[in-house]
C-alpha cells in the first residue's frame, strides 16, 4: 500500500486533524506526539521541546523504523521542505532501505550529518552538501512536484551521482551586535552558517514572493541569552492573520502561507523588535 503525501505550504495541523494512520513531519503537528490508539504521530523538534536534546525529524523517523515501526501506507502531513523533512519522507518511503543499511555506511551517515546541523546549527557542524541542494528559493511556493524533486536529490546522492555543484543559495542580510554593541549588517549567501561564526545569535531577511519579506532568527545554541520564543510572539501580534511565525527554542522565522508569501514586516518593523530584545537579553 502506497503512503498518501499531504503538503500544505506553511499550515499548522493538530493530532485531532489527522486521518487515521498519520504521520506529521517537522512542524505540521507542533511539538512531537504520539496517538497510538488512532495511530498518528508527530515527529517535530519545534515546539513543546528542550531543542538542545530533542533530535531533528529525520532522526526521530529513523529510530522509530529501526525500533520496530511499521508506518506502510501511512498519510504523511507535511508543511515545508528542507533536508530534515525530505530526508524523514524520504525514510517513510523506504523502509527497507533504512533496515538493510549497517552503522556508519552512507545512508546512516546522512542522516546523522543532516540531523545534527538541522537540530543544533550550523554552528554544530558544516552543512551536508544535500541540505544546499534542498533549500527552496524564498521567492518561490513549495509544492508536491518539488518534493519529488527533492526526494530524488538524496536516490542520486546515494548512488554517488549528485555532483559537487550545488544550487546557489539567494543573497541575504545578516544582522548581529558585535562585541562593541554595535549593530552589523552585511549581505551574505552562507545564510546561518555565517550568522552564527559572527555572533551568538542574529537574524537574517531577505525578500520573498507578493512583495513580502523572509526572516530566520538564530542563536548558537539553547545556553546563549536570547528568547526566541518570546521575540517570535511579539511579531505574531504586529504582524497578526492566523499563518504565525514559528520555530523552536533556537531558530524560528516568518509565516509561511501556502501561495509562498512569508511575513508582510518590513525589515526595520522587525529589526526594531530584534534590538528591543536583544537589550532585554542583556538586563536579564
């Protein structure tokens, strides 16, 4: 039986929304759950989590399969497309690929080099030359097409024929206080793998579809001084509508609705707010 794939750009499902037999992947369900009486699971590390031990999807799937789970023909919800959600669809898809791998080969690598820099930064570890090829251009919407393209992005780098010229990544604008205080701006294409070799956190924006901006804010690590949580929230109230930002305790950003617009701040609405926090985090 062939698994039913679900992807609604940016939506926010609850475990009470899911069909029977269901997984959400990386932030379609908030937070990770289990329901084993409806069989719907959850595999996140966003919400409703310590970020610094709770592993990266493409993890959370691997163990379960490894552990004994059978998710054949299972509805997989997902919400946005990186190297972690592909990677876990990817895993959903092939089980047996997964059991008939051995510690260490390629596969079992893969998945611990994207897991680790998905859940802890880049600041952890240099990003997979994967995650640079699946990295959806902000102006663009995602779709199921993409996906698809994506997933056969990792059938290739397994088979050694994914090549060494990955898609080039959009310009953005890093935004960080240097040891003097004093704010920095520069533009950048290594987005968060540049951010965090400068400062212990920051933010990052860029300009996405329908006249609209893209925003990742970032810090090292959960043990440096900066409440994502908390600055996200602020932003909800100004930018209000019901597609929020969102994240974890260590790296969130804008909305994401489905037709690829992302948040309607302008970049001085939202580093206005960046710097009242980041004077916060300093008194506390």
């Amino acid at each position: 039986m062939r698994s039913e794939i679900i992807f609604v750009q940016g939506h926010v499902w609850s475990m009470s929304d899911l069909e029977e037999r269901s997984v959400a992947l990386d932030g379609a369900v908030q937070g990770p759950a289990l329901d084993h009486k409806r069989q719907c699971f959850s595999f996140d590390h966003h919400k409703n989590c310590i970020r610094h031990v709770t592993l990266a999807t493409c993890e959370q799937v691997r163990d379960a399969i490894l552990l004994g789970a059978d998710f054949e023909g299972f509805r997989i919800y997902l919400n946005d497309l990186d190297a972690d959600s592909v990677l876990a669809t990817w895993l959903l898809l092939n089980p047996k690929r997964l059991l008939a791998s051995k510690p260490y080969d390629a596969l079992q690598r893969l998945i611990h080099d994207i897991g680790r820099v998905d859940a802890l930064g880049p600041s952890y570890g240099e990003e997979h030359l994967l995650s640079s090829w699946i990295k959806p251009k902000p102006t663009n919407p995602q779709d199921l097409s993409l996906l698809h393209l994506y997933l056969s992005y990792i059938d290739r780098y397994l088979e050694g024929d994914l090549g060494e010229n990955p898609h080039l990544r959009g310009e953005s604008t890093a935004v960080w206080y240097d040891p003097d205080d004093t704010l920095q701006q520069e533009k950048t294409r290594k987005g968060t793998a540049f951010l965090y070799r400068v400062a212990p956190y920051g933010l990052l924006y860029a300009r996405a579809a329908h006249d609209t901006w893209s925003y990742t804010v970032g810090k090292r690590s959960d043990f440096v001084r900066f409440p994502i949580p908390d600055f996200l929230g602020s932003l909800n109230e100004l930018e209000g509508g019901n597609v929020l930002w969102g994240g974890g305790s260590s790296i969130g950003g804008a909305p994401r609705h489905p037709n690829g617009a992302r948040s309607f701040l302008s970049p001085n609405q939202v580093l206005s707010v960046f710097k009242k926090f980041h004077y916060l985090s300093k008194k506390s």
